[in-house]
C-alpha cells in the first residue's frame, strides 16, 4: 500500500546526507579508522532480516513534468545484510526510480516491469554509533518494448564517495531502527545515457527495524 507521508521528513533525511557528505569530506585526512576487529563487530551487529517503510520523491500528479517534489512510501520492506556485507532490498518500487521520467513511451514500459531486487555492500566507516557507505551497487537492468522496438533500459545508483553518497546507519544500543539512503544516478538506453528524459537524482529512504513485524496498515 502507498501513503503519502509529510514532505519534511524526505526533507530532513536529505540535509542529514549532505551533511554527513560534507563532514566526511574534511574525514578523509582524520576521520576514524576501523580495525578489522571494529568492522567486524559492526558487521555482527549488523548483520540480519529487517522490516520498514521505503519513502522515495515523486512529481505532483496533477503537474505534468513539475519539478516540486512529493513523497509516497510504501510499507512492509523487506531487505537483509549478509555476512559477507551484501546489503539486499527485496525491490525496489518503479514509481520511485520512473517517476519524473518525461519520455511517456519509455515510463510506461519501465512501469510494467517486474520490480527487481537491489543489491549492493556496505562499507563501515563508524561504529558508534555504526555507520556506513553503501558500494558496489549493481545495476538494474530491464528490457522493454515501445516504440516497435526492444530496448535495453539500465538504472544506476550513486556508489560511496561521489558526491551524492549512498550510506546509511544503525545506532543498534538505542534502537532496532536502521536507516537508508540511497540516490539514483543515471539511465542508460540502448548503452546511451539519457540526460533529457526528466531522470535525475532522487533520494529513496528506506528504515527498517531489525527482525521488525509488518506493520499493519488500514
């Protein structure tokens, strides 16, 4: 089920990004350097089934190609880290990754894809309270028929240390809460990237609760 949920929370967790992004700018001659020891305690604690709700930016329905950003969520999220810092999410909803999209022909065949699963490692960089950059995401790829032709459609996401940085953290000793947040970067069509279809950069939050139950929306 989707539920719109007030506009500044994907607010807040946008600023938090940025200024984690700009505080470990300044890290990268001083911050904190973990022990294999460290990182593998992080990785134990970590480690686990989650459950939660996923925001993510949309366009105003009612405002063909507005830029002004709305958010929907959806609930009951599943997604796991493995031992090996595999972080998986079960899928991810197209609406959030097709929705600004102004190529009708290209959106409306990405919309009747079978969501896919995304898949990517986690990069500790804190440990109290845990906190980490999301690496090595693969790639998202659908095929789609429009237009008379087949096409090969890939999404990608903004991997650790660009400048929008992928990262999440989990304050275990306070909360089973962990939290996500993860950035689109670009389409590629037929091995072109598409810069003038209305895809940009979004933030998809996701936070889930460790061994968490489904919430049970009415």
């Amino acid at each position: 089920m989707i539920k719109k949920i007030p506009i500044s929370i994907f607010i807040l967790t946008i600023l938090a990004s940025l200024s984690l992004i700009s505080c470990n700018k300044d890290d990268d001659n001083g911050r904190k350097v973990l022990t294999q020891a460290e990182i593998g305690e992080a990785l134990k604690n970590t480690t686990g089934e989650y459950t939660g709700p996923m925001t993510f930016g949309i366009n105003e329905p009612y405002k063909p190609n507005s830029n002004r950003i709305k958010t929907d969520t959806v609930f009951n999220m599943k997604w796991s880290v493995k031992k090996d810092t595999t972080l998986t999410i079960d899928y991810i909803p197209m609406k959030a990754l097709v929705d600004f999209i102004t190529d009708t022909e290209l959106k409306e065949a990405l919309m009747d894809v079978q969501p896919q699963a995304l898949t990517c490692h986690i990069d500790f960089f804190d440990n109290d309270p845990i906190q980490f950059y999301l690496t090595k995401f693969k790639p998202q790829t659908y095929h789609v028929t429009y237009g008379g032709k087949q096409h090969e459609v890939i999404i990608y996401y903004y991997d650790a240390r660009s400048f929008n940085s992928s990262w999440g953290a989990f304050d275990y000793k306070k909360s089973n809460n962990f939290f996500a947040n993860i950035f689109t970067d670009k389409i590629m069509v037929d091995g072109v990237v598409k810069d003038k279809i209305g895809f940009h950069v979004n933030g998809i939050c996701v936070t889930t609760e460790k061994n968490g139950r489904p919430f049970d929306i009415h």
